[in-house]
C-alpha cells in the first residue's frame, strides 16, 4: 500500500526538518498545500512532490580565483 499522505512529523522526517518549520511555513504560507481536517494538518504526496519539484534550483558553479588568474594572465 502507498502513504498518500503525511501528517507534520511524518514530512519533516521525510525532509529532515524541524515540524517546527513547517508550523512556521504554514504561518507565512510558504510551504506545500496542506489540508486541514479538524484540527489535523495533513499533506497529500502529490502536494509535496510538487512542492519539491517546484523547489528545484540549479547548481552554481562556484569560481575558483586560481583559475580565473590563469586565465587572465594568458589573455
């Protein structure tokens, strides 16, 4: 059977977060989409492989000051 859904404790595991932060992500509605159902929070897989694909960023390449002199000492 597969989770389609995460209650707080469960995603910060799954994200090695404090819950904390994903109280303080529902506060300032930064987070995924969450449902509330009583008073349980609840997030469905889809919202968060949504929220993760969507928070995906790509890689910066970092520059290495050696290599940038030897570049300018050649040109």
């Amino acid at each position: 059977m597969r989770i389609s859904h995460f209650n707080q404790a469960e995603l910060a595991f799954r994200w090695r977060i404090s819950p904390r932060t994903l109280e303080r992500w529902r506060w300032s509605k930064t987070g995924p989409v969450f449902l509330k159902i009583g008073g349980r929070i609840i997030y469905r897989l889809e919202d968060i492989e949504a929220f993760e694909k969507a928070s995906i960023r790509p890689a910066v390449a970092m520059a290495v000051p050696h290599v940038e002199a030897e570049h300018r000492a050649a040109t």
